[in-house]
C-alpha cells in the first residue's frame, strides 16, 4: 500500500517517484500543484497577460535539475500570438526557461498536448524558486491551458496530479 510522508510518495517503506510497468514509465511524480483545474486566460490583442502562478514541490534549488513539462492548450478561435510559461527573473538567464506555444499551430476548440524536456538554469536570486507564470502574448483569443504536468527526467508520462493534491 502507498501513502505519502512529507511530500513523498511511500511504497513498502521507500522512496517512489515513478512507477514502471512492463519496462516502461507510466507515472512520473507532479512536480506541479493544483493542476487538475485548468487555467483561462483572456488576451487582450496586444501586451501580455499573465494568469496564475502554480506552485511548484520543489524542496531545493532546481537549476541543473532536468524535467519535463506536459501540458494541453485549446483556444477558442483562430489567432497568431503566444502562451508562454517562465519561472521568474532570479534566474539566468532572465526568466529562465520559457515554455512557449505559438498559437497559430492549433485549431479552434481542440484540445493539444505538448511537452518539453528542460534544464533548470542557474538560480541567482534570493527569492522563490518554486513558482511558474503562465501568459499570453499579442493574443485576443481565449485560451485554457490545462494537465500541466512537471516530472524530473526527459520522459513525459500521462497527467497525474501530484501526491500533495490528493492527500490533502
């Protein structure tokens, strides 16, 4: 039986931070809280709005950590701008590592997955490390952004939220 200690998952005892079936990776631990409610951010057809910041479970500083950020986005009508997701300034470089999907790339009301696989960059701040913003750019669509998913290692594994969420 699992159950969670301290913001980690516990099987038999151990540690478990991904679970293998067959040889292959079926789950990867959220990194990213409260992602089973999806986002909507309304564009305002020219400077960037920014929505939300998620919390990261991150217990130390992450740069030279490599993960991967699943997520799906839908829009609701045709439009040319970009969604961006960044961790903030006390990085370098600046805004370290943003995640961006060019918008004209989907159709209107389909739901499309991603995924990235990134290297933390150097952490040069005082501050907090354990946030992301999520914006938009020169869009006036409204797009919902939603199954954000951060797992360490360079393998996306289906959406699954994170361990803190369930148990909470």
């Amino acid at each position: 039986m699992a159950d969670i200690t301290h913001g980690t998952w516990i099987k038999d005892g151990s540690a478990v931070d991904a679970v293998y079936q067959g040889g292959v990776k079926v789950y990867g631990r959220n990194l990213s809280l409260n992602t089973s409610i999806p986002n909507s951010v309304q564009g305002n057809g020219a400077s960037t709005v920014w929505q939300d910041v998620r919390k990261l479970n991150l217990s130390q500083n992450p740069a030279g950590l490599t993960v991967t950020f699943s997520y799906a986005v839908t829009i609701d009508k045709p439009d040319s701008g970009k969604l961006y997701m960044q961790f903030g300034n006390d990085f370098s470089p600046a805004w370290g590592m943003p995640v961006a999907v060019n918008l004209s790339t989907l159709k209107t009301g389909v739901k499309t997955n991603f995924h990235s696989t990134i290297v933390f960059p150097k952490y040069i701040g005082s501050g907090n490390f354990n946030e992301c913003m999520i914006g938009i750019v020169q869009c006036s669509a409204l797009v919902k952004f939603e199954d954000l998913k951060i797992e360490q290692g360079s393998v996306a594994t289906p959406w699954s939220p994170a361990p803190e969420d369930i148990l909470k």
